[in-house]
C-alpha cells in the first residue's frame, strides 16, 4: 500500500473513532498532498509525499518554536500533537553514525577541504539523506566536518 494511501486509510480510521485532532492532522497532509498533485498535474509517489511531508514538520517545528516565544503554550501543544501524527509517515531515520559515514563518504569522493567546497558537497549528499534525515542537522555537521 503506498503512503498516500495509507494515509487515507487512517484518515478513514480517525474519522470513525471520532479522532478529531488527529482527523484534522491528517486532512491537512492529505490537502497539501493533493494541491502539489494539482499545481504539478502530476500523482505523487511515496518520495514526493514524503517530501510534502518534511516540509509540514518543518513548518510545525517553525510553529511550536514561535508559539512558545509568544507564551502561547496551547498553541504549540496543538501544534506539537500535529507533529507526532505526520511524524507516524515518515521512514525510519538513519542514525548519527551512518549520517556521519555518508558524509565522510562525500567529503572523500569530491575531495571537499573548506568552507567553500559545502554546496557541492551538500549537492552530493541531499539525493541519498533526502527523507531519511534531517537536511539541517546534516548541513551542521557538514560544516563542522568542513571548518576542523
């Protein structure tokens, strides 16, 4: 079943459990699914959604972080619960180690050496981690990695 599909499943599920929170969670991933489908005329694959998917979490994450500066706790637990439903869709991440290796990896095989080799070497690394980690983190290594 792909992940679109089974995110309608589960939209069908929390309909008839009377989920509302988690119903509206997921009325809103499958809305900005269907809008990429429209804009682009284009039906997503499990690595598009995924794609529509990261950018909803970041959004959240956005949210909670501003919500939490203004004092508005209600807000950002509304928007904390919205990111455990999405975060239920995503694949299982890779761990610090084998992050760490591909970009060792990357730096060995365009023999990145400062600062100004990074788009290149992020440019090599964004088609493998893509979905499986969180690009920033991967940026802040990258540059950790770079500038030692």
């Amino acid at each position: 079943m792909s992940l679109k599909a089974q995110i309608n499943e589960d939209m069908k599920a929390a309909m008839r459990a009377k989920e509302t929170a988690r119903l509206s969670a997921l009325r809103l991933l499958l809305a900005a699914i269907k809008q990429k489908e429209v804009d682009e005329r284009i039906e997503l694959d499990d690595a598009a959604v995924i794609t529509v998917l990261d950018k909803m979490l970041k959004q959240r994450r956005d949210s909670v972080t501003q919500y939490e500066a203004a004092q508005r706790f209600d807000l950002a637990s509304a928007e904390r619960f919205e990111i455990d439903v999405l975060t239920a869709y995503k694949p299982a991440g890779l761990t610090v180690e084998q992050i760490a290796a591909e970009v060792d990896a990357a730096i060995a095989s365009t023999g990145a050496a400062s600062a100004a080799d990074m788009g290149k070497l992020m440019a090599v690394l964004k088609p493998k981690l893509a979905g499986k980690a969180d690009m920033a983190e991967v940026s802040k290594l990258v540059k950790s990695r770079l500038t030692n």
